[in-house]
C-alpha cells in the first residue's frame, strides 16, 4: 500500500519539502486553492446547443485535488466550504442574497458534498500516479465526475421527490460540458509533469 501511495503530486516537485518553511507553502497553496475555487466556480462558459452554461467550478475541484493531493486538497476544499458556510458569494450560483447555509442545503447541496469526496479521491488517484498519464488523468477525472454526480443525484431526488425527472435537471445539461473539461484536465495536468521533467533535465 505504501508503494501504491509513493508518487509525488504536482505541488510537492517545487518549493519546500520540510519543516516550518513547508507549512508556510502548505497555508499559501491552500489560500490561493480557495481563491482559485471561488473564481473559477464564476466563471460560466456557454455551451452551443445547451441551456445550461458551463461553470468551470467543477473542473477547479478536480485539478486540485489532482495538483494537491489528498490531504491538501481536503483541507483546500473544507476551507472553501466553510467560506461559503459563512455567507461569502463564492458558490457558482450563490447570490448576496442566497448564501451560507441557506444555498448549501438547496439543490445544489449533494454536489457540494461531491465536490469534497471527489477532491480526495483525485488526490489519491494522483498520488498513485494517474494524473501524469492522458489515459491516466482522464480516467481519474471520470471517476471524479461519477463521485460528484452521485450524492448530487440523490440530494435532488430526496429534496423534490424521485417521481421528478431528477437526471435531466441534474445531469444531462451538463454532460457535454463536464466532457469537455476531462478533456481539458487529461490533457493539462500530464502536460505540466512533462514540464517539470525538462526543468530538472
């Protein structure tokens, strides 16, 4: 197992790797994540065809979660969470008006937990390698996206009743777009590890 788990993730190949001058990285990487997050869940992008535009929300949880690893990503992701908890307007469609507590327990509430299950396990997946590979990187993503989708999916059928047509509200819009994001971060993340091998070569 802890062979499985000895790969590097993107953040720990630069910067400090010990003592008090890591975890002064660790805080900055976990600040500029929650930035990252909040501009980026912001950030809609239409999609021709579709009624629904893209945030690129989605696609910030998973590269850094994949760029993290599991721990950071986690703490990344909470942090995000409890801004959000809070009252900050910092979620795709939360408002001035429609904040804190009261947008995190609506529909979209089961994709907030996605987000932080499907940060920890494209960390994992990272730290076993797979975000250095296309092939690799687009399976993680994937499976990312399923572990978002899933709790989301339920949340919405509990919240309005499973005799709603539940996969078109919360799923099919955003096929095409979440499609398209994979295939940005397969293509992204192994791109930045072949950068990092010229740098060191």
């Amino acid at each position: 197992m802890s062979q499985a788990m000895s790969a590097k993730v993107l953040t720990e190949t630069f910067g400090p790797t010990e003592g008090l001058a890591l975890r002064v990285k660790q805080v900055v990487l976990v600040l500029a994540g929650i930035v990252l997050l909040a501009v980026m869940a912001k950030i809609k992008l239409p999609v021709p065809g579709s009624p629904v535009a893209v945030s690129m929300g989605t696609f910030a949880v998973l590269t850094i979660g994949a760029a993290y690893g599991a721990r950071l990503g986690l703490v990344t992701i909470v942090g995000y969470m409890l801004l959000g908890m809070l009252g900050f307007d910092i979620f795709q469609s939360s408002t001035a008006d429609l904040n804190g507590i009261s947008y995190m327990m609506g529909g979209t509430g089961g994709y907030l937990v996605g987000y932080v299950m499907a940060t920890v396990l494209l960390g994992a997946l990272a730290q076993r390698g797979w975000d250095r590979s296309v092939k690799g990187m687009a399976l993680a993503m994937l499976l990312g996206n399923v572990l978002l989708y899933v709790p989301g999916l339920l949340w919405l059928g509990q919240l309005y009743g499973w005799d709603q047509p539940i996969l078109a509200w919360g799923l099919a819009p955003f096929v095409l777009g979440d499609a398209l994001k994979l295939a940005l971060a397969a293509l992204l993340l192994p791109a930045a590890w072949k950068l990092v091998g010229k740098a060191r070569s």
